[in-house]
C-alpha cells in the first residue's frame, strides 16, 4: 500500500483515540462536580439546622432574662411604692398633730387676747386715776407755792442747770482727755514708723546767689566798655548782676531760682574761662541751660524712682525744677519724695488707698515750680497743671486739700498729705527762718490773743510753736476757757501762715487768799 495512506490511517486513529480520551475524562469531571454539588448542599442542610437551633436557644435564653428583669423591676417599684405609702402615711400624721398643736394656740390666744383686752381696761381706768392725782397735786403745789405752773417749772431748771454746768464741764473734760490721750498715743506710733521708714536726706539746702572772683580786675571786664558786657548778660539771663565793693564777688539777684541757678553756671565758666563779651555771653548761657535742664531732669528721674511713681515726660520736666527751689531753707524736690514716703506709710497703717496718697504727696507742692512765672498760688497751679496732664481726681484733691484751704477734707487720703507735709516740713532743721520773720510771728500770736475779752497775758513760747493764755477767773469760767482755746487756734489758722501746728492753751487760775489775825 501506498505509505500516505498508512500514515493517514495512523493519523485518523491518534485523532480518535484522543477524543475518547477526551469523553472519558469529561464524564470523570462530571460526576465529580455532582458529587460536590451533593456535598455542599448536605452542608448547607447542617448549617441550616445548627443555626435554627441555635436560634431558639437564643430565643429561650433572652426571654428567660426578660423575665427575670421584669421579675426585679417589679420587685423594686413595689418597694419604693411601700417606702412612699410609709412617707405619706408619716406626713399625714405630722400634719394632723400640727393641726391639733396650732388649735391649741389658737385656743390660747384667744384667752390672752382676752385677758389683754381686760389688763387695757384697767390700764385706763388706773392712768385717767393717775391724771387727775397729778392735776390735784399741781393745784395744789400752785396754792402751797403761790406760783403758776410754768414759772415753777422755769425756776427748777434753771437751778438743775447752774448745779449740772459744772459737772458738764468735768465730764467734757475727762472725756476730751482720754480721748486726747488715746489719739495721741495712736498718733505717735503712726508718726513714729512713718519717720522711720522715711530714708530722705534730712538736709537744708538754699540757692548759691554769690560767685567768687579769682580778682576785682574781672569785675571791669564783667562790666565790658560802656557796660555792653553786663547789659547783654542781664537781658539774656533775666537777672541782676550786682557788682559793689564787695572783694572779689559778684552778686547775682533774681526771684527766679532757675534762671538764677542758670546765670551763676554761666558766670562762673565766663571767669574760668576769660573770654567775656557778648557773643561768649549768649553761648555760655545756652550751654548753662541745657546743663541745668540735664540736671533737673536726672534729679526729677531720682526722686520719681525714690518715691517709686512714675510720671510722664513734660510732668517730669516741671517736676525737676523743684531741685532749685527752696521754702525756709527746704529743698522743695526732697521734701516732696519725704512728704510721699511718710504718706504711703501712713496710708498703710490707716488702711487707706496707698498710690494715691504717695502720688498727692509726692506732686502736693508741683505748683510751687511755676509760681515765680505765673499769676495764682501755688495749690491752683499745681492743680490745674495735673488736670492738664490727665491725671486722676482722686490724686489732685488729694494734693489740692494739704494747705487746708477748704472747709472740710474730701477723703482720708487728703488728711494724710496734709499731716505727711507737717511732719516733713515742722521736724527739727527741716526748715528756717530769718530773726524778723520768727519775731513778727511771735508778735501776731501774742496780739491774736490778746485780742480775746478776759486775757490778762498771752506768751508765745517754744519758738512759736505753742501759745499760752491766762485769762481772768472772774471773767472767764471752765466752759468759756475751753470756747477760748478753740477760737484763738481758729483765728490762727485764718490769719496766719506758719510751718507745721501750733498749741494753744488756755490757762485759768483762781487764787483765794485769807489772813487769819
């Protein structure tokens, strides 16, 4: 045979081999496939039922739960129910006994309100007896005395009041002393920590008005050709130069401290320096200016910090030229930093406002920096320069009220200023004054005084510090020594200026004298 044939015979058979191959294999996986398909239904079926099952043991168990929660809230509600019935049942006999308690008061007051009503009628009855027992025993005290009634009444107090007018005035007295005792001895122990906090500088100081001349040959050159030196000087600085016979000093007049401060730096770096003439004048002057401003402005800044009070700029600026300010020999900047040390202090004791009486203390004299170059005193300018700079009312009448200008103070803070400048400024060396001055003080207290009816003398003593009266007994009794003691220390106050307090006392002696023969 032909071998293609033979080889498409072999081919055809391979061919029908592998498809009967195929066949059985797709039968294997056939039944396979139902095999598993059984399997996973059977499974399926188990699970069906392991959850049925489950479910109605779950089913069972919630509803045995329920029940035993409904068992325990029943159990409680019939609890609290039996608690409540037992509260109500307590109330309703609390209330029943409050009933039968409130019957009886009831019940008795009524009574007493009866018996009350019976007592007014016997006390009527008893005080219309009593009227017309007193009008008897007056008619009758008329007719027995032989005068009206209110001319009696008249006579009786008068001889009550002449008996009692001196018993007054013991009491008034004892009550005044121990008073006077307990504040003082108050006052003293204020004061006296006050003082003892207050670390100022207890010095006097006073503004140099005399510069020294190396030589009297500086004087003509002072002077310059026809005087242009001295004019140009005195125009420029506002001062008076007085050039006399005094050796070898020069002497510089002007009510201005700070310009006078200004002209005698200025004067000394001329002579130092040796080149006088007008335009050496003028750049002098301007150098001792500024000098002067720097000067002011550190001590300003000192004070402030000493004080512990802080100050705006132009405030600070006024406030610096009280270094060159004096009042009977006090630098007015170190007394204001005492006067507001001693306030706080005294603030603190008392339980008053602290800042504002250290602030009014310290800015109590500001005025005092202005008063040479403007028109008023210097309380009002000192007042209306802190309004100006926004500063608080509470500070300015506090500052405003220690020269007590007004009729009565405003505040606590006031009073403490007020008593923190007398202690500053009536202290031993705080301040001094020339001999017309103290005698002329001396002289309006004694004629003050002796102004008064019933002074026999009138002696000022403890340089001017206390005043002391005698009077005449016949003419001045207890009471009126005590008027006269409180009018004289008001027409002091009004009538007079002085550092510090002044004690008036008024003396009354009755001598009697006999002689046994």
């Amino acid at each position: 045979m032909n071998p293609y044939i033979w080889s498409a015979i072999a081919g055809l058979l391979g061919v029908a081999l592998g498809c009967f191959a195929m066949v059985s294999m797709l039968k294997s996986k056939t039944e396979e496939a139902s095999r598993a398909t059984s399997e996973a239904r059977q499974i399926s079926e188990q699970a069906d039922s392991k959850v049925e099952a489950r479910l109605r043991e779950l089913q069972l168990e919630s509803r045995e739960q329920v029940q035993s929660e409904v068992a325990k809230l029943r159990e409680t509600i019939e609890k609290e129910t039996a608690e409540r019935r037992a509260e109500l049942k307590e109330n309703e006999r609390r209330l029943r006994e409050k009933e039968s308690n409130l019957d009886r008061r009831l019940r008795s007051l009524d009574q007493k309100e009866k018996s009350l009503g019976q007592r007014e009628e016997d006390i009527d009855k008893r005080l219309l007896d009593v009227q017309t027992l007193i009008a008897q025993q007056n008619k009758e005290l008329e007719r027995v005395a032989a005068l009206p009634q209110h001319e009696a009444r008249e006579i009786l107090l008068q001889r009550v009041a002449e008996e009692t007018r001196g018993e007054m005035v013991h009491v008034a007295r004892r009550i005044e002393d121990e008073a006077r005792e307990d504040a003082e001895m108050r006052a003293r122990k204020i004061i006296a920590l006050a003082i003892q906090r207050c670390a100022v500088d207890q010095t006097a100081e006073t503004a140099v008005s005399v510069v020294p001349l190396p030589s009297d040959e500086l004087k003509g050159r002072i002077i310059g050709r026809e005087g242009r030196n001295i004019r140009t000087f005195e125009q420029l600085s506002g001062c008076d130069l007085i050039i006399d016979d005094t050796p070898e000093a020069v002497v510089i007049s002007s009510f201005e401290p700070v310009r006078r401060e200004i002209a005698r730096i200025a004067l000394m770096n001329l002579v130092s320096d040796g080149r006088i003439h007008p335009a050496r004048i003028e750049d002098m002057l301007n150098k001792a200016k500024t000098e002067i401003q720097q000067k002011m402005r550190e001590a300003a800044e000192r004070a402030t910090a000493d004080a512990n009070v802080r100050l705006s700029k132009p405030m600070l600026e006024i406030f610096g030229r009280l270094l060159y300010r004096t009042s009977y020999g006090q630098n007015i900047l170190k007394h204001s930093v005492e006067v507001a040390t001693i306030a706080a202090s005294i603030a603190a004791e008392l339980g008053a406002d602290v800042q504002v009486a250290k602030r009014a203390g310290l800015l109590h004299d500001l005025g005092k920096a202005l008063d040479h170059d403007q028109e008023g005193t210097h309380v009002d300018l000192g007042m209306e320069v802190m309004r100006r700079h926004k500063e608080s009312e509470a500070v300015i009448t506090a500052a405003g009220e220690h020269h007590l200008d007004v009729a009565s103070m405003s505040s606590i803070e006031s009073v403490i200023v007020q008593l923190a400048d007398a202690i500053s400024s009536s202290r031993p060396g705080a301040r001094r004054e020339n001999v017309e001055t103290y005698i002329k003080r001396l002289q309006n207290l004694e004629k003050i005084a002796d102004s008064f009816n019933g002074v026999e003398k009138s002696y000022a003593i403890q340089a001017g510090r206390e005043v002391r009266i005698v009077v005449r007994p016949d003419q001045v009794d207890d009471t009126n020594s005590l008027k006269m003691a409180r009018e004289v220390a008001q027409r002091i106050q009004e009538e007079m200026t002085y550092p510090g307090e002044i004690k008036v006392t008024v003396i009354r002696e009755m001598r009697s004298v006999d002689y046994a023969r």
